[in-house]
C-alpha cells in the first residue's frame, strides 16, 4: 500500500472514530487525493 494510499486510509478511519474532527479530516483527505494525482503524474511522464 503506498504512503498517500495509507494516509487515506487512516484519515477516514479517524473521521469515523472522531466525528467533530471530520471537516478538517476531508480538507486533509482533499490535499491526500491531490497529491496522489501529482506523483502518479510525475511517475508516468518519468517513465516515458
């Protein structure tokens, strides 16, 4: 499981366990997804 992936992961299983915590927790979850997009972009234009 990569870091982004397992970030994700546990960023949503704290939102579940700590509901007063879930706005902040889906900003981080934006921010996780964006970054995810960023480096598998950056790893297929590298391996072209």
């Amino acid at each position: 499981m990569s870091t982004q992936k397992e970030a994700r992961y546990w960023l949503r299983v704290i939102a579940e366990l700590y509901p007063q915590l879930k706005p902040r927790l889906q900003q981080l979850l934006a921010e996780n997804e964006e970054l995810i997009k960023i480096i598998s972009s950056i790893i297929k234009s590298a391996s072209k």
